[in-house]
C-alpha cells in the first residue's frame, strides 16, 4: 500500500550559530515555504526559468 499526500509547500531548513557567553548556541529552524504563491509570483516577472524550478525542485 502506498500512501501519498500532496503539498504546496516546501519547508526552508536553516541553521544559526552564535556564541553567546562564550558558549556556543545552535537553533535550527524549519520555515515552511508556499511554492504556489512563489511560481505565480515568478511567472508574474517573466522568470519562467524560476517557476520551472520551483514546480520541478532542480534548477
């Protein structure tokens, strides 16, 4: 059985280091991101080449 869910989102992963106190902090974050609005938003400024890679996730 193979279960499959749709998403229009992709979710951004980002790391931030900092050293405070002299001890060093790690946060990592997980943003989602709404391909929908950032394809139509591309196609919108003529950037079919960034849409294209949005829908497809290569560039």
């Amino acid at each position: 059985m193979v279960i499959s869910k749709e998403k229009n989102y992709v979710n951004v992963e980002k790391t931030f280091v900092e050293k405070r106190y002299e001890e060093w902090v790690i946060e990592q974050l997980s943003i989602p991101y709404d391909t929908t609005n950032a394809i139509k938003q591309s196609e919108r400024q003529n950037r079919s080449d960034w849409a294209r890679a949005l829908k497809c996730g290569r560039v």
